[in-house]
C-alpha cells in the first residue's frame, strides 16, 4: 500500500468509528443547548437534521461501506417520487396530529409534561418503540389478511436493494401515515409530553434514522445496545428473512426483549432488499408499487420471522 493509500485507510478506519458518536450525541448536545437557551425549536430541527444530511450523504460517496449499493443519478430520480409523496403525506398527518394536539390541550393538562427531560425523553423512545416494534413486527410476519395487506403498503420500502442515507423516506405513503405520522404524533402528542420532551425525541428519532441507513461501514460497538443505527439497521433490510430481525426503529431494547435482535460486528449482508424480488414491481415502478397493496400477489418477506439471538 502506498502512503496516500495507507492514509485513506486510516481515515475511513477513525471516520467509521467516529462519526456516528460525534454526530449523534452533538445533535443530542445541540438540542439541549437550543432548549437551554430558548431558541425556535423548528429552526433548530431543521439545522441539525440538515447538516447531518448533508455531511453523511457526502460520506457515503466518498467512503461507501459497498460501492454496489451507493446512491445513483436513477435511484435518486426513484427517491425523489418516494419523497414528494412522503411531503405531501406528512403534510396532511401533521395537520391532523396538531387539531389531535389542540383538542387533548384542552382536554386538560396531562402529568406526563411535567417530567424532567431525562426521565420523558427515555419513556417516550420506549413506548414509541414498543408499539413502533409490533406493528412493524406483525407488517412483516403475520399472514392473516390485514397482515398481508400491512406488509404489501411496507414491501415499498424494502423493494430497493441498495440502502444509502436518501433512500430513508422510500415508502408507501400509507407506511408514513400508519408508522412515521399515526406513531409519532398521535402517541407522542396525545400521551401529552411537553415541547421540548417531543423536539429531543424527534431529533434523536430523526438522526438515529438518518444512520439506519447509512452506506458506511459504522462501527458503533457498545451503542448499537442502547440504540438502533445502522449495523442493526442495515440487517433489517437483508434479502435473507433469517437474518433480518430488529424492528426497532429507536432502540433495539424490544428487539433483544422479544428474540429479534440481530448484531454481527464487521459483517455485511451479502444481498439486500426482498427475498423474491421477480414477485414485486421495481420501487422505479411508483405507480405499481403505490398500487400493491391492494393487490393480492406479492409475498411476504419473511415467514415465521427472524428469531436470531445476540
Ligand atoms: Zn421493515
């Protein structure tokens, strides 16, 4: 190895170890700054979230952890469909969760928002998550008619079968309305945690997704305990239904809980996406992919799940 080699080696080695403490906790330690000093809570979600877009997409390009699945001037065309459509449909879940909000605001004043923030932030990632954990759970491994259908509005998501930072918002818009809108805010805000309770959550819930899906070779160690990112993440969405447990999208607490937790330190899965990709549409295909839930062909990806142990 020559020595500009031999620095780029090094460099990935300290990045791959680095980045996902550095930014994970700087966005924690950001958010508490932005609460400590009264500053607007949206702006303030928005520059964290931003940046850390920004940095892991040029990461990822530079530093793939496997060129094969680095995003493409096509996969980015498929993502901005996806995206627009995730816009749209936030949009209308966030109108929605504030009229929910207003009404339970005036319903009276409820206990939980007058928890410290070390105690509301850890119960709110659990209770997200535990019921985060067995609706995605029972999407991807319950046969009963409903089952089925969850899992053909989730496939959309699984379809790809390359996983990078911009891909995160791929998905049917009716898995946003059912999992990243209906969860969130209707849990989060009609159990009544307080503004900042619900900013922390949301950038820890935003960051950690970003992670999930990040093309490079992360090496969280201990952390991948205590939160989902992207060695656990990244196994979810194996093409192989033995290995792909952890349906956590927080923390990986319920996973290890409930036997599906899923951590192999340095190893990649070898094939990415669904089992059977010729039973679904391309995700390219937006409007048969959009349409494949109220079909009756696709299958399932897993059958009888993931129960792999630590
Ligand atoms: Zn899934």
């Amino acid at each position: 190895m020559g020595n500009a080699e031999t620095t780029i080696a090094r460099t990935e080695y300290v990045i791959s170890r680095t980045v996902y403490p550095l930014f994970f906790f700087g966005a924690i330690g950001a958010a508490l700054l932005t609460i400590a000093k009264g500053w607007s809570l949206g702006a303030a979600t928005g520059a964290i979230i931003g940046t850390t877009a920004l940095t892991l997409i040029l990461l990822e390009a530079i530093f793939p952890a496997k060129p094969e699945w680095r995003m493409t001037f096509r996969s980015f065309l498929r993502d901005a469909k996806y995206i627009a459509a995730a816009v749209a449909t936030g949009a209308a879940a966030s109108y929605v969760g504030a009229m929910l909000a207003i009404h339970v605001a005036g319903a009276g004043h409820s206990p939980v928002a007058d928890l410290p923030l070390y105690v509301a932030v850890p119960l709110a990632i659990l209770v997200f998550d535990l019921v985060q954990y067995w609706v995605h759970r029972w999407m991807h491994e319950t046969s009963w008619p409903l089952g089925g259908f969850l899992w053909r509005v989730h496939a959309a998501h699984h379809l790809p079968d390359r996983v990078y930072v911009l891909m995160h918002p791929a998905a049917h818009p009716l898995n946003d309305l059912i999992v990243r809108q209906a969860i969130n805010i209707g849990l989060i805000k009609l159990i009544g945690f307080n503004a900042d309770a619900v900013f922390l959550f949301s950038v820890i819930t935003a960051v950690g997704g970003l992670f999930s899906h990040f093309n490079l070779d992360v090496r969280a160690g201990w952390l991948n305990y205590l939160f989902t990112s992207t060695e656990l993440h990244r196994f979810h969405h194996s093409a192989d239904p033995a290995e792909s447990g952890n349906y956590g999208v927080v923390t990986p607490f319920w996973d290890i809980v409930f036997g599906t937790f899923v951590y192999r330190p340095g190893i990649l899965p070898a094939r990415l996406g669904v089992d059977d990709p010729a039973a679904y549409p391309r995700s390219e295909q937006y409007w048969r992919v959009f349409l494949l839930p109220f079909r009756r062909t696709a299958q399932r990806v897993a059958s009888g799940g993931a129960t792999q142990g630590v």
